[in-house]
C-alpha cells in the first residue's frame, strides 16, 4: 500500500518519500498505515495506490499524519487543502 503526495505538500509539511504515515478517511471511518510517494510538482494529486485505494476511495476527506520520534518538542505542522488539493491555509499559528 501506498500514497502519492504531489510534491508542494511535501515541502510545506516536511514529510519524505518513503516516510510511514496514517491516513484516516473521515469519509469512511477507514484507517491504514502505508508511506509516501512522491507525486508530481503543481498536480493537485493525493491518491491511495495499491491495496490502500480499496480502503480509500477517490473524493474522500482524509487526514495523513506523520510522526517523529525525539527528545526535544516537536512544532507540528497542520494545513487544510481545498477541493483540489491545493494549500489553502495552516491550522498551527507557528508553521
């Protein structure tokens, strides 16, 4: 399983290709564990691959989380994406 991140939200959030993350449908109650792709830069996509995309289907809100293990405090880094998945805003006054 796996999920395509186009690019520009990886910058902005600082998640890697390759990194673990979960992604919960709001949509569907449905939750799995899988890691990023890299998408293309500017195409808006946000997509479930593989087994994922029976668990999550195309149009469902999700949310994708990411964690980090450390000893220091951690800044997390929220944002909204509108209908086509383009940044819309931050929900963490710091990011």
């Amino acid at each position: 399983m796996e999920a395509s991140l186009y690019s520009d939200l990886l910058e902005l959030t600082g998640l890697i290709p390759g990194e673990k993350v979960l992604v919960v449908s709001n949509t569907s109650g449905a939750r799995l564990e899988t890691y990023v792709i890299e998408g293309e830069k500017g195409s808006g996509v946000i997509c479930m691959n593989g087994a994922a995309a029976h668990l999550i289907r195309k149009g469902e809100e999700i949310i994708i989380m990411g964690f980090e293990l450390t000893d220091e405090p951690v800044t997390p880094k929220m944002i909204l994406v509108d209908e086509e998945n383009k940044f819309a805003r931050w929900l963490y006054p710091n990011s």
